[in-house]
C-alpha cells in the first residue's frame, strides 16, 4: 500500500519567531531601504553613492541592483521616508487602541514608554532629516506633519478626553502637548547625541517624573497649596 502523508498542520508562529524572521535580513527592497537611510544619516545624501548603498545592502557595488528597485537616491530617500511614516502610524494607533485603560497614571506610562521606542527607532530618519532637510523642504514637511505634528496632535486629543472625563479645564492644550512631547523627543536625542542621558537620569527615572509632571499637569494638582 502507498504510503500515506500526514497532512500538514499549521501552526501559529510565536511572536519571537515573527521577530527573528523578520530580523533576517528581508527583502532586497527593504534592505536596499534601511542602508540608504542609515548612510544618508552618517555621510549625508550628497556623501552618499548608489555603490554604497548596494554594498551595504548587499549586493555588489555599481552592479546595477538599487535600479531594480529605485531609479534615483531621491527616489530611495522618499520612499524610506513614507516606509518609517506608515510604521510609526501603524505603530501610534496601536498603542491608542489600548486607551482608555482607565488609570491616567498608567496611559500616560504606557504612552512615554512607547514614544522613547519610538522615536528611537526613527534616530536615522531624525538625522536626515535634520542634516539634508533644507535641500528636500516637500520632504522634510512631510515627516513633520505627519510624524512631529501627529504626535503633538494626539497628545491633544487626549489631555482634552482626560479633561472631559474628569470636568477638569484642560490646560491651553497645544501648549501642553507642545511640553509633553518636547520633553520626551529632548530626552532621547539627548541621549543619542552625547551617549549619556542628561545628568545620567536613567530611562524609567525619566518615565516615572515626567509622568508624575503630565498627572500633575493634566489633574489641576500642581501648584497647590
């Protein structure tokens, strides 16, 4: 008798196998991507060539690879730029999608925690953009408003959903976010431009203070008697 093949069975994989595999290396495209960004944000884009993109994407420099993929470093820029924009979008909506939790100290200890990540993960795009910003103005508006503007514009949304819940006036609330975000965004680029946190504040000393400051802030405590 034949034998008989066991059918397959699928099955779902553990986040860490989802992480490793994603860690492998990816596509050609996506490598091609995280290079062009990381030596934009160390040789800046003119002191970057499509060799040394292909090179440290892998592939064999001048060897006509990146064309396969983008037709210009504008190119390969842009599109980098919209790749960190949709994940950083993606990743703001997920974290919102968990609120409300009900405890103002814990989102807002959920919400610092995953800015620092955040914004670390975008160092390179940070760095480029500051660095090569004036010669792609359209460029650089674009990561501000749908990258820094959202970020300050969600912060809004939920000092004023805090304010309605408790009937407590919120605090000029663009003024507010404007303070909230800005510290967290000075905190981590402290921290990668001189290797050291300010004073040597470690990260969850900072998470702890800032959100005893935005409880404070947003619960009308501070300043009293």
């Amino acid at each position: 008798m034949p034998k008989r093949t066991p059918p397959k069975t699928e099955r779902t994989p553990s986040p860490d196998a989802v992480t490793a595999a994603g860690e492998s290396g990816g596509s050609t495209r996506e490598r091609l991507l995280n290079s062009a960004l990381k030596l934009f944000a160390d040789k800046g884009f003119a002191g970057t060539t499509v060799g040394d993109i292909e090179g440290d994407a892998g592939l064999a420099p001048r060897g006509g690879g990146f064309y396969r993929h983008f037709q210009s470093k504008e190119e390969v820029l842009a599109a980098a730029v919209d790749t960190h924009i949709r994940e950083i979008s993606q990743g703001q909506a997920a974290v919102l999608g968990l609120l409300p939790l009900g405890d103002l100290r814990s989102e807002l200890t959920l919400v610092c925690r995953w800015l620092l990540g955040a914004i670390e993960q975008q160092r390179d795009l940070f760095r480029v953009v500051e660095r090569d910003g004036d010669r792609f103005p359209e460029l650089r508006d674009h990561f501000r408003v749908n990258l820094i503007d959202a970020a300050h514009l969600a912060a809004v949304q939920f000092t004023s959903r805090w304010a309605a819940e408790t009937s407590h006036p919120a605090r000029d609330p663009e003024a507010s976010a404007a303070v909230m975000i800005g510290a967290v965004f000075n905190y981590a680029r402290t921290q990668w431009t001189y290797s050291q946190p300010p004073l040597g504040v470690d990260r969850d000393r900072f998470v702890t203070t800032w959100v005893d400051y935005c409880y404070d802030l947003m619960s009308g405590t501070s300043g009293q008697a």
